[in-house]
C-alpha cells in the first residue's frame, strides 16, 4: 500500500513541481501554469504508462495508481487544452 501511495503522490509532484519551475519566464503567471498544466498531463501520461510496465513486470506493485494518474491526466488535458488553444491564438493579438 505504501508503493501506491508513493506512486500517487511523489512523482506527479515532482513531474508539476519541475514543468512549472521549468516553463519560460517570460509569461504571466496564469500562462505558465496553464501551459505547465499541458506540459505536466502529457509527462503523466508517460508516468502511468511508466508504472503499468512496472506493475506487469512484478518488479513495482502500484495497484491502481496507473489508472487512477491515467484518468485525472486525460481529465487535466481535456480541460486545459481549450484553454491554452485560448491563450495561445486568440489572446495573442491583444498582448502583441
């Protein structure tokens, strides 16, 4: 149970944590932490996958927390795709 635990929450804290350190400075506060937000669903994805391998492998028993990081990733992306697509094109001629 502590794996699932440690899977749950260290690493997509660490992969938020990094996508947001990371992100250009150049642009607001929100932009970054939508455009960090994309960044850190897509890297989750990869996680899931990461620990699914792991979990048939029997090398890392993580119970559910591929499907549960999976759902709240996919869940993240359909939310913060539109507004980033906002952000991204049709904001960009106001700060032009």
């Amino acid at each position: 149970m502590l794996n699932y635990y440690l899977a749950i929450t260290l690493g997509p804290t660490i992969i938020v944590g990094l996508n947001f350190l990371l992100r250009e400075q150049k642009y607001s506060t929100f932009h970054r932490v939508v455009y960090s937000g994309i960044d850190s669903c897509i890297h989750l994805i990869f996680y899931s996958y990461l620990l699914g391998e792991l979990g048939l492998s029997q090398t890392f028993d993580s119970g559910w927390a591929f499907w549960t990081i999976l759902y709240f990733a996919i869940i993240g992306l359909v939310i913060l795709t539109p507004t980033g697509i906002y952000l991204r094109w049709f904001r960009k001629s106001k700060h032009s």
